[in-house]
C-alpha cells in the first residue's frame, strides 16, 4: 500500500534512548567525521569496522586522522541531486518507484525512508557523494565467501533505510535523518581513486541500506570500473525490479540480507515485506550475479526447524544448490537487547537442515574459529578455502575447481 507523508518536520524521529549500541558506528569514526575531506584525510580516515552483520570482533582500526572541528552547518546543495526512480503525479506530487513501499510524497516532503525529497514536484535525493561512514573491511565481512577471498573493500555509507529492523546495530545511521549525522563530500572519483590507492580491488556499499542511495552507488560503480575497481553491495534487497535491474546491475557481486522466511517476522520485527525481497533474489539469479544470502538467526522469532527447512527448499528450488547461506548469530542491539545471543547449536542445527535440503555451501557467521566458517568442496568435502575469524587463511582454489578432485566450486575466485 502508499503511503502518506506529512512535513519532514513530523517525519518518524530516531529512537534516541531506545538503545545504545556498543561498538557502532559513530562511536568508530570520530577521525572521519571530524576531518576535512581531502584526499589524504579522508585515507587516513578509513578504519576498520565490525559494525556490519552484528559481529562481535571487530578488526583493528587504521590510524585515523587527528580529530578537527566540525563545520556547524553543512552544505546540502553539494548532496542534492535528481532522484532516478520515481513518478511524477498531478498537484506536485510524486510516487516514488525505488523500493515497494511507493510512497506517495507531497511537495517539500520526504518518504519513509528520509533521504529522497519532493520539490516541487521533482524528486531528488540528498544523500549523493554524502558518506558518513568509511572503512577498510576485509571482504569476509560483508560477508562474502565466494568473492575474492583475502582482499579488502572500500567500505561507505550514507544516512538512511527503508526498513527498521529491531535488531539493527547500525541504527544510529540507518534510523537517522541526512542532516543528524555528520557527513563528509565524497564524489564518486574520489572514492573510486582511493580505493584504488589503499589497494582495494573492491568498493562495498554497507552498513546503512544502499537501496536508498542507488543514484550515488550507481556513479561510484562507473568511477570504480573506469579505475579497475569493483562494487559490490550488502543489501536487503527490498526494491523495486526496474530500481534492482538498474542499479545493481552496476555491481560485480551481491549480499543479500534475508531476515527471516516468513512474513509476519517482516511486518513485526522489520517493517516491510519478505516477497520482493524473495523475488529480488530470483531476479538477480537471471541477471547473472553472484549472490550470496545471510539468514541472522534471532532466538525465539526466526530459528524453528520448519523455517530452516522452508527457506533451504525455496532457495534450492529459485536460486539452485550452489548459492551460499550464511546463518549467522545474533547478539543483541537496538530494540531487541531482551533476547539472548544465538546459541551455537541452534546455528549448527540450521546448518544441518540446510545441508540435508541439499545445499552445498552452507556457513556459520560470528563464530570465530568454527568449522562452518570454511569451504568445503561438495564432492570430496576437503578444505578449499580455510577462513580464521574474518581471514582467509588458504585459498587452494585453482580455476575456479577443488585442487583435489577438480570439482567446480562456483564463485568469483581471483581478480
């Protein structure tokens, strides 16, 4: 259904209070948000971060530069560009066409997700070249198995979501309108030459929800590409066909969050639905991507057997047995800090259901130093690829095959 928006002023407010997320965000990027964005600035900047998929370890940062004022206002018009996806409707109105909610916004207002705006009937977003957060993340954490393993990516973000999930750590970015968070001028060249100068082979789109700044991700992948860098995106895919055909088409790899596989954990505990996003799996299968999936297994709400099983039957039936599932473990944040951290048989039991339904790469996620980390040839189950914590430790594969009985392992395997 649309939905009907009121000034931005009315808008739905960040719950401040609600929850204070150790490790976040923020808390990490004092050096980033405080510097002056110049080239070597915004480098130094750059830290690592745990703060994607409720990870509890988190890597050492990078030096980071020395903290300066920061500018009491800052310049919007320099963020401001034409919104791509939207419907213009009588009385300076417009839809908006990006993610299925397909708000419908009145002059001078926003739609659910803060960051895109109506004026005068034309709609534009504010969040492009707007980063309010960069790392330097091994790609593991994403995470993405099949994808290089071993390299780093540039990681950014900007303010903003479609969705609430309760169990956000990123709440403090993602919940936030454009002008709470400090935020520095990233052009797309920049960050593309950056990349390139820290020697990753890859720029990432994570943390907050990339959907919303599909415009700024789509000329950051054109700059990457034109350097020799690739893009990849950590999504929750809720977006539209035309939007995710577009925009992700741009990208060279794809992970999709998966919060559950059923539909009232959706309407309840995330605030949107799961049927795009399953059919946004199905299409970025016929477009080609390599794509993996994250399930966050949250004790009481998505972790019965029958879940499990449900989804490790869809996702062999729509997408085949080769896409990776990753079933990772919550620890608890935002607007779920009552429930307790995913025990590790329930994982293991996930894993197991997933396994029997005939799935050949099958992961546990915010385990450190657990098998389930690893990748297993499906035909002669040796080690191809082991992994300690968030590193790539050996990488057999040869080709794109197991080096021991020359199984194809699927995958994006080597620059």
């Amino acid at each position: 259904m649309p939905h009907e928006f009121q000034s931005r002023a009315s808008v739905r407010q960040k719950a401040t209070g609600e929850a204070e997320v150790e490790n976040s965000v923020r808390e990490q990027e004092v050096g980033l948000l405080s510097c002056p964005l110049d080239r070597r600035s915004f480098l130094k900047c750059a830290v690592a971060s745990g703060a994607a998929l409720n990870l509890s370890a988190l890597a050492p940062p990078l030096a980071a530069f020395p903290a300066a004022p920061v500018p009491q206002k800052q310049d919007d018009a320099q963020f401001t560009i034409e919104a791509k996806f939207y419907q213009k409707l009588e009385n300076k109105k417009i839809k908006c066409k990006l993610c299925p909610r397909e708000c419908n916004i009145g002059d001078r207002e926003t739609g659910y997700c803060g960051v895109r705006e109506n004026h005068g009937g034309t709609y534009y977003s504010l969040v492009h070249s707007r980063v309010c957060a960069a790392h330097i993340d091994p790609i593991e954490k994403k995470p993405l198995f099949h994808y290089l393993p071993g390299t780093l990516a540039f990681s950014i973000a900007t303010a903003g979501c479609n969705v609430n999930c309760k169990f956000c750590q990123n709440w403090d970015i993602s919940q936030a309108r454009p002008e709470q968070v400090p935020a520095q001028y990233a052009p797309p060249k920049l960050v593309a030459d950056l990349a390139k100068q820290r020697g990753c082979p890859t720029i990432a789109y994570t943390y907050s929800e990339p959907v919303v700044f599909s415009e700024y991700l789509m000329d950051v992948a054109d700059a990457g590409h034109e350097a020799g860098v690739r893009s990849v995106v950590v999504s929750n895919g809720y977006m539209q066909e035309e939007a995710l055909k577009t925009a992700y088409g741009k990208m060279d790899a794809v992970k999709i969050d998966l919060k559950a596989f059923s539909e009232s954990y959706y309407k309840d505990v995330v605030t949107g639905e799961l049927k795009p996003v399953l059919d946004s799996l199905v299409t970025l299968r016929k477009m080609g991507k390599w794509t993996e999936m994250v399930y966050l297994v949250v004790p009481t709400l998505n972790d019965s057997d029958g879940e499990f099983r449900g989804l490790a039957r869809w996702v062999k039936a729509n997408l085949g047995q080769d896409v990776p599932l990753h079933f990772t473990q919550f620890h608890p944040e935002y607007l779920l800090k009552n429930l307790p951290i995913t025990p590790v048989p329930t994982l293991e039991r996930a894993k197991a259901i997933a396994d029997a339904e005939g799935l050949h790469y099958v992961y546990i996620g915010n385990v450190p130093g657990h098998p389930a980390e690893n990748t297993y040839c499906p035909k002669c189950r040796r080690i191809v690829v082991e992994r300690v914590g968030l590193t790539a430790k050996q990488m057999l594969i040869s080709k794109g095959k197991c080096p021991f009985c020359g199984q194809p392992i699927p995958g994006i395997w080597h620059a």
